[in-house]
C-alpha cells in the first residue's frame, strides 16, 4: 500500500487538506485556507516521481460568505490550470480551495 506523504510545512494555521492516490495512480491533493483574512503559502513535499500537473481554485476573493446565487450565479467558480515544470509551492488567497492533481513521472 502507498503511503500518503506529508503534504506541508506546519508553519501556519486554518490550511485543512485531505489526499488520495486513483486508479491512474495520480496522487489528488485538496486544500482549503480557511483564513478569512491571510494568504498562505503552501509548500508540497511529493513522493519521488510526482509533480503537480493540474490545479483547480475554487473561491480565493476573501469572502467568507460568498455564495452563488440566482442573480450572480459566478460569485464563486473555479479556474483551472496546466502545471508545467511547477515547483510545488503554492500561493492560497483567503477562503481559497485548490484541487491539485499530481502524476507519476515515468
């Protein structure tokens, strides 16, 4: 069985994050800087092999109660991105959620 690496620096506080491993063997990685009010910087500690190839962010424009509505139905909306050659450090505005897909270099 694979094991999960650590996935940061535990120099800050309000970062949740969760990770799994598909059946493609790509290791997705989510983290929520809960914060309201300070970015944070988060730096990835891979397993040999893997290197972030795609990031989802979700939120990020500092308001804690923003929420989609039948008026403003893009208040919250994630964007997406190709990694290339990324180092693994991560920059989170406050309320920020990225969806990071890592794979396996072979």
């Amino acid at each position: 069985m694979n094991k999960l690496p650590e996935l940061y620096e535990l120099k800050f506080k309000y970062i949740d994050s969760a990770a799994a491993i598909d059946r493609d063997g790509n290791l997705n990685i989510s983290l929520v800087n809960r914060s309201h009010d300070k970015p944070q910087r988060v730096v990835l500690n891979l397993p040999e092999g893997y290197a972030p190839s795609e990031c989802w962010k979700i939120g990020g424009n500092g308001d804690i109660n923003a929420a989609n509505t039948a008026q403003d139905q893009e208040a919250v909306s994630y964007r997406h991105s190709i990694l290339n050659r990324h180092d693994g450090v991560f920059e989170m505005a406050p309320c920020e959620v990225f969806i990071i897909k890592c794979k396996k270099n072979l």
